[in-house]
C-alpha cells in the first residue's frame, strides 16, 4: 500500500457500497470542498449474492471494480481493499493493528465507519469492523508504545480529531448533501451487482425519504445523519 499523500477524512467500510448507502453525499461534499478523502474496504463482498452461478472470485473483481467507479464519481481519492474475508470480519489483534497501519499511514482528522452498536439485525462484518475503528482510533493509532514496530517502520502515531458513525440509531451530527444528493444516487447504482438485492425497486424515492426525514428541522432540504464521537486531546 502506497500513499504520497495525507487522508483529511478515512472511511472505512466493511464491504463495497457500504459507504455510498452511509455517506456518499457527506464523502462528495467534502471532496468538493477540498478535503482528502480515502476509501478502505475491508473485504471485497464476495459473498453478496443470491445468485448461484457467480462465482466468488469473480464477484470480489467485480465489485472492486464497482466500489472504484463509485469512488470516482464521488471524488475519492484512492481506494484501499484490505481483502478479507467477506462474512469473516474478526476482532482480531492482526486486524486491529491493520486498521492502526491505514490510519498512521494517511493520518486523517476524520474518520467515517459504520455504528458498531446498531441493534439487532446488524452484518456482523458492520458491528465488527465499526468496533474495530474505534478502538485502532482510540487508543491504538494514539500510543507510540502501541505498536513499536510499526514505529520502527516509520508509521507515528497519530491522533484522529473525530470519528463519525453511519447507520447509528441516534443521530448527533448531520451533513447538508441537497446538492451532492444525485452525485450519491449516482454512486449508490455503479454497484451493479447490488442493485436487485437493495431493500427497494426506486432507490432515487427511498433515499430522498430517508434524506429528507433525517433533514427534518433543518434550514436544509436533505441530510446524512451520524453520530459523532470527538477525541479528546
Ligand atoms: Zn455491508
């Protein structure tokens, strides 16, 4: 993994599309603001089919594929793929101290992954890379004696500003995405292979729903909603 160029915000998502259902419009509307924005996906979702004549390794290229067209069209910078296992996501101190590299690697001042409380039905590849995130955040990416030899490698620690959290169950922090709106619309459908498993036939109506429901109270008229944990100093 090479990088020249420092994160301003690390997303880090368990599978591809992850990120466009969570934050596509924030992730374009930083872009456009200037900031830096790098994708991680952790594994490639080489199991989310319900079609039994694609093969696995066929669906990791692919949507590897998929996930870098979305990414282009939001604006992202790179596209990291950790290549783990789909449906196999641990809490695993190998895993964590990968998460730790990516962060020391790009030293971003934000980082977006998803809610690892959500109850119930929540992929166990969400709940576990989300927990992972924030621990490798706070305090593993922190402490130099965390980990001395990444810090042989050159990899400092570093300190995140803020984490913000997809699909919580209680929003503290929204993002006015009225005008990236059809930029995530379109990133959302570079996943191809999704598109007859999402949980809807119109996805342009169900995220205007759900974009307008979280911008409810807002001088705006769409919204991301997270739940955002500032770091202390
Ligand atoms: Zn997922």
């Amino acid at each position: 993994m090479k990088t020249e160029q420092k994160a301003d915000v690390l997303v880090v998502a368990a599978h591809p599309d992850d990120a466009e259902f969570g934050a596509a419009g924030s992730v374009a509307r930083w872009s456009r603001e200037g900031r830096r924005v790098v994708y991680v996906v952790c594994t490639d979702g080489e199991k989310g089919t319900s079609d039994r004549s694609v093969k696995v390794q066929d669906l990791a290229a692919i949507r590897r594929r998929e996930q870098e067209a979305a990414g282009k069209r939001l604006g992202v910078g790179q596209v990291v793929f950790l290549g783990y296992p789909d449906q196999g996501l641990e809490d695993t101190p190998e895993f964590r101290k990968e998460i730790v590299r990516v962060i020391r690697l790009f030293r971003p001042d934000t980082v977006v992954t998803s809610d690892p409380y959500r109850r119930y039905l929540w992929h166990r590849d969400h709940r576990i890379s989300g927990q992972v995130v924030l621990d490798a955040v706070f305090p593993y990416a922190r402490d130099h004696l965390a980990y001395p030899d990444l810090l042989e490698e050159g990899l400092e620690p570093h300190k995140v500003r803020e984490i913000l959290f997809w699909a919580a169950e209680q929003i503290n922090y929204k993002v006015d995405v009225t005008e990236t709106f059809d930029l995530k619309l379109a990133a959302l459908q570079c996943h191809e292979s999704q598109v007859q498993g999402f949980p809807f036939t119109d996805p342009r109506t169900w995220l205007l729903d759900r974009a307008r429901s979280v911008a409810e109270g807002e001088s705006y008229e769409l919204a991301e909603g997270f739940y955002r944990v500032e770091i202390p100093s």
